[in-house]
C-alpha cells in the first residue's frame, strides 16, 4: 500500500517554516506522496453543500489560511526528491484549462515526472460567481477540459476544436517528464464522477464515511467499468483513511477493494503536535505496510 499526506497546504502548512522539514522528514520516513486541498475563496457563508460532512459545511473555518496548491506544490518539489505531489483536488472548471496544461506540465518538468494532478467539478457556487465563471454547465466544461489537456500534453501540435476550447497549431513546452503527461486523477463519487474517472482518468480520488461506504463505490466504479469495457485495474485508486476510527485492522478491507493509495490527515490522528503524529504513524503503519 502507498500511503500519502492530505492537506498540505492548509492550517500549519500555509507556514514555510513547517511544511519544507514536514515534508523532507515524511520522504525519509517513506511516506509516498504528499496531497493538497483546494478553495481560492471561502465565503463566510454559504448555501452550497459540501458533500463529504452530513452538515453540508467544510470541516475547516473560511478564514482559514489556505496556500494554492500548484504554488504549494512547487514549493514542495524544489525541497525533496522522491515525495510524488497530488492536487487532491483541483476545480478544474473554474479554471483556465490552458494556464492549467501549462503549470502542470512545468511542475512535472521541474520535479522530474512527481505531479499528479487530482480534478473535480466543484460544489461552492459562491466561490465560481466571485471567480466570474458560470457554475452551469460545469460538469461539461470539464470534460471538455479533460480531453483538451491530454491533446497538449502529447507533445505533439495541437488542434483542438471543442464547444469551450479553441486551441490550434502550437506545441506546449516543455512538455511533461511523465511519458503520456501528468496522470489525470478524477475526484467524485456521484455516478457523472464515476463514469468521468472511467472515461478519462488515470486514477480515482475518492472520499467515503466508512468502509460500507467505500465498498459500494467500488461496486459502482466496477460496474461502470464494466458498462465502459475498461479493466478497473487500469486505475489507481486514491482513498482517504478515517485511520483514527478505523484503526490498521481496516488495511486489509482497503487492499481487498483494489484501493493502492490510503491519505491520512495528520491533524485528524489526535496529537497536538503534527510531526509527532507523522512520526507515530510511520512507524506504526509505514514502515510495516508500506509499499510502492
């Protein structure tokens, strides 16, 4: 199993003082990848659902401090070597789809092939209308979005004629050290997320409130999979742990569903001090089930 660290680029990791020897210490420990988190804007309120707290509110205040994740991840990257770096996850349709090729693809370039780029639609309709992008639609605009990234990313001349994007001869350099570009990592568990992560994506980001949960994702990933005619194995599955509920006996339930990457909060382990809690779980859990 990969285990890897989410969110590291909010509450103490906005500090650079903090997160660069975080981060260097959790590469010795062999944690696998570190995972960011993202809002550009948090309205003090909101009517909007979030979909993953049953009060349909973030599990963290709108003042908190919140670094973007592709700056945090650059930032990462120039301190370490080996950790790999996902946007766990980025909204992609409020976004400038060929901005975003081209920062993903210098990160890759710069970090020697590490980026992986996690995606979603997004739920916060406050943050699109201050951010001046129709909320509307989203879900197609992202598609398009998909496909279009992909195209630049081949390295190859681009022209592509889309209903959002009208992009033509011109080649993206440099282009990603990851051969077939960054890996595209759909979050989402609604059916749409579901059949988007099959269609498209080189992997899956999702978040379930306990194994049932997780079980019937699963069962509705493989069915799409099977509706699509694509092996589920083709895609690596990136879960969140509820680790301090569940405990390291729910590995094994984790491993049988075909999930091989596990995030754990480090805030969520119940130690005041974070580095305590890295350290802890290393040696508790990484170190004996860790694996790439």
């Amino acid at each position: 199993m990969k285990f890897g660290i989410v969110p590291i680029n909010l509450h103490l990791f906005a500090d650079p003082d903090v997160v660069i020897p975080f981060v260097q210490r959790a590469e010795a420990l062999g944690y696998e990848s570190v995972w960011t988190a993202e809002h550009v804007i948090i309205p003090k309120t909101y009517t909007s659902v979030y979909p993953y707290n049953p009060d349909g509110k973030l599990p963290f205040p709108p003042d908190a401090a919140i670094i973007d994740p592709l700056v945090a991840l650059t930032f990462i990257a120039s301190a370490t070597t080996r950790l790999r770096l996902g946007t766990g996850v980025n909204i992609l349709p409020q976004m400038s789809p060929l901005y975003l090729a081209k920062w993903a693809s210098s990160i890759d370039h710069l970090s020697k092939g590490r980026l992986m780029l996690g995606v979603g639609i997004g739920w916060l309709k406050e943050e699109f209308t201050a951010i001046g992008v129709p909320f509307e639609r989203r879900g197609k605009r992202a598609d398009e979005y998909l496909r279009a990234l992909k195209a630049v990313w081949s390295g190859e001349e681009v022209n592509f004629q889309g209903e959002f994007v009208q992009w033509q001869n011109f080649m993206m350099r440099p282009k990603p050290a990851q051969a077939g570009g960054v890996p595209l990592v759909i979050g989402g568990i609604s059916p749409s997320a579901i059949r988007r992560t099959v269609r498209y994506g080189d992997g899956w980001y999702v978040i379930g409130k306990d194994l049932d949960d997780y079980r019937t994702h699963m069962r509705a990933l493989h069915e799409e999979c099977a509706k699509q005619g694509r092996n589920p194995r083709d895609l690596e599955i990136t879960a969140y742990w509820n680790y301090h509920r569940e405990g390291v006996e729910s590995l094994a339930v984790y491993e049988e569903l075909g999930i091989q990457r596990l995030l754990i909060n480090m805030h969520a382990l119940r130690d005041r001090n974070i580095t305590n809690a890295m350290e802890r779980f290393a040696n508790d859990v990484v170190a004996k089930h860790g694996g790439n």
